[in-house]
C-alpha cells in the first residue's frame, strides 16, 4: 500500500523538474563535460589572465537561471569580433578583454532577468593566423591564439641578419607600428612585445650595425645598435660596464677597412672618458683586455692532471699555465694544479734561466715551513717528474 502512494510522487518528481536543472537530457551531457575543458593549458592560462583579450574561435559557456530552469548557451566569437547572444542581441567584442566582455554580458542578462545569477566562463580558445614577412627563413601564415607575444612568431624565424630592434605589425585596419624586442627582453617592457591580432601583418628587415663585445665587461655578446649609439653606449648600457679588473688603457677596437679589405685593430684609451668621434660599424668587434693579462706567468709541467683528463694516466707530461702574483711563492702556486698520483714528488725541481734548483715536495708539503717557503720568479717552471 506505501508502495503504491509513493508511485504517483515519483512519477511528479520525474515529470516536473527541480528548479534549477537542465530540461534537455543533450545539456546534461554537456554539463558532464564541460570540466575537462579546463584541463586544457591555453584555457587555463586565459581563465587566470586578466589581460586576455576575446579572440576569434573562442566559445563561450553562458549560465543563467530562467525559473523553471536552468539555461546553458554556447556563444562564439566570430572571425569579425561580433557574438550572437540569441535573445539578448548581437555584441561586437572587438579590442576587449574576455573579463571585460564577462561584465557586459552578464550585466545583460541580469537587467533582463534579475536574479538570475548569469555566469560565463571559457570552454575553449580560438586560434588564427598572422603573415610573417621580410628579413625571415620563409614568408607565410604563422598560428596564434590570444596570448601569443610578438617574439613567439619572430623567434624561431629569425636569420642572421634579421633585425629584432625595428619589428614591425600592420593590423587589419592598416594601422602601423614597429616594436624594440631587445628591449622588451632585456629591459621587460611588455608594451614593446604586444599580443598578436587576428590578420596582423608582421615584417622584418635586416639590422643596421651589429656589434661583438668581449673581455672584461659584465654581459658580452652581439648585440645591435640603434642610430647615435657608439662607444660609450655599447660598453655602459650594452655590456652593463665593466669589469674591477679591466684595463682602460687598451680596449681593442677591431675594424674592417673596405678600402684595404683588411681587418684592423686599433688600441682606445677610455681612462679619462670616451671619445665621441670614434664611429662603431657594422660588423666591429670591442675586446676589453684584463690587468691579470700583463702579469708575469710559471709553468707547471709533467705529473699534473688538467681538468677532464685521466688521473691515472701515467707518463703523459701535460703543461699549465699560472698567472702569478707579485711575491707569490711556491705553496700558494701549487693550489692552481692537481698533482697525480703517479708524481714522484721527492724528485721535483724549478727550471729557472737555465738552472735547476731541486726541491722535495714530499718534505715541502707535509712538512712546511713558511720560513723556507721558495720565492717564485716570473717563466719558472716546476717540473714533476713521474716515478719510474
């Protein structure tokens, strides 16, 4: 009897939903699926950006309650920026930001119903094409979606004469404007690494003066110069300045002379400043030499292991170089090399002009005395013989 006056309640609730579930059994399985669209890294990387801007392709969930039930719409943004809102008419999306756009839709559907609760969110993200032209491997259509950055499209298209300082995007509209990717790399300007558009035409050209800097400067490498820059603006900005151990006396400046056809070098003097009559060309090289380059040297030879060779080698006289300093003796020296296990140290001796002055490392090390430490001169050569 329970049985049977429980029947007619079920088949209510069967017929009639609770308010606030989808009638249609397809938006259902919709809804069942609409988590695993936020698995996708695009989408969640524009759900969490607010500058995301509305793209072509994009679709859209729309949510609100409508009593009895509640409405799911999909909206899509059309190549020509505009979004079919069905009852609620037809918006032109054009230079907004998805947050943006959010705002004006839901506040739509909240003065036609209140509240109804309206809530949009990302399903997916489009993608479309911009022309990449000029300076590059290969002209064509390059894909994009929302958040694709000006250097994303320029990087893996560069040649070795493309120039990242003067990039330049005609929009759909025809309006123009170049962009300094070197500063936005360096300097993290982003207003010079700008979104891509739908349409945008992108072109670049070759490079005016490219320089090389090296040696004693904070941050070497090639780098290319906008009109006006020269000396000073290549070593202070460029390099970041220099080092505490670089000679100002001789900073080599290597030029090729289209007359001559030869490469030269000349030696500038920036201790008292920079001379503004020295013009940087395209392809010159700046060496910044260092003071330890000017100071006296010894050699290290025979039973030494250089780095990445074998220690247990034996019989292979190897060569190394020590820059020294001025009083510098035999145990501080000593620091700079790796002796091998093969070293017959009680029979090591320092070649000095000619002579030979024997000494036993054995005693000398284990046994120090800084009272007898030995004085080294400029071009000895410590000799550590193998055993034999």
């Amino acid at each position: 009897m329970k049985l049977l006056l429980a029947l007619p309640i079920l088949l209510l609730a069967v017929s009639f939903p609770l308010f606030g579930q989808e009638t249609e059994p397809s938006a259902q399985r919709i809804i069942g699926a609409e988590p695993q669209a936020f698995f996708d890294s695009r989408t969640l990387l524009a759900v969490t950006n607010p500058d995301y801007p509305v793209s072509p392709g994009d679709v859209y969930t729309l949510t609100y309650n409508r009593e009895p039930t509640t409405v799911i719409q999909y909206l899509i943004v059309e190549p020509d920026m505009t979004v079919d809102l069905s009852i609620f008419g037809v918006e032109n999306a054009s230079g907004q930001t998805f947050i943006e756009f959010r705002r004006l839709v839901e506040s739509k559907v909240r003065t036609a119903y209140p509240k109804s609760l309206p809530r949009i969110t990302i399903r997916s993200t489009g993608v479309f094409e911009v022309l990449l032209k000029g300076e590059v491997q290969r002209t064509g259509y390059k894909l994009a979606w929302g958040l694709t950055r000006l250097s994303e499209i320029v990087r893996e298209n560069l040649t070795p004469y493309s120039s990242i300082r003067n990039v330049r995007i005609i929009s759909a509209g025809g309006k123009s404007r170049s962009y300094d990717l070197y500063r936005a790399a360096r300097a993290g300007e982003k207003e010079q690494d700008p979104f891509v558009r739908p349409r945008d035409t992108i072109i670049l050209t070759k490079y005016d003066r490219q320089i090389e800097l090296a040696g004693e400067v904070e941050r070497p490498g090639t780098y290319q110069l906008l009109w006006g820059e020269q000396l000073e603006k290549a070593i202070g900005y460029y390099g970041s300045g220099l080092t505490p151990t670089a000679d100002l006396s001789r900073v080599e400046l290597n030029q090729y002379n289209p007359n001559e056809k030869i490469q030269l070098i000349r030696y500038v003097d920036i201790t008292d400043g920079y001379d503004a009559s020295i013009v940087l060309e395209n392809g010159d090289s700046i060496y910044v030499p260092s003071k330890t380059e000017l100071l006296p040297i010894v050699y290290f030879e025979g039973a030494i292991v250089p780095e990445g060779a074998n220690p247990q080698e034996k019989y292979v006289i190897y060569r190394q170089k020590h820059t020294m300093r001025r009083g510098e003796t035999l145990y501080t020296a000593l620091r700079s090399v790796v002796l091998s296990p093969q070293a017959d140290l009680p029979a090591c001796y320092i070649k000095r002009k000619g002579d030979k002055i024997f000494i036993d490392l054995d005693d000398y090390l284990y046994n120090y005395d800084p009272r007898k430490d030995l004085v080294l001169q400029p071009l000895d050569c410590i000799v550590i013989p193998y055993i034999r």
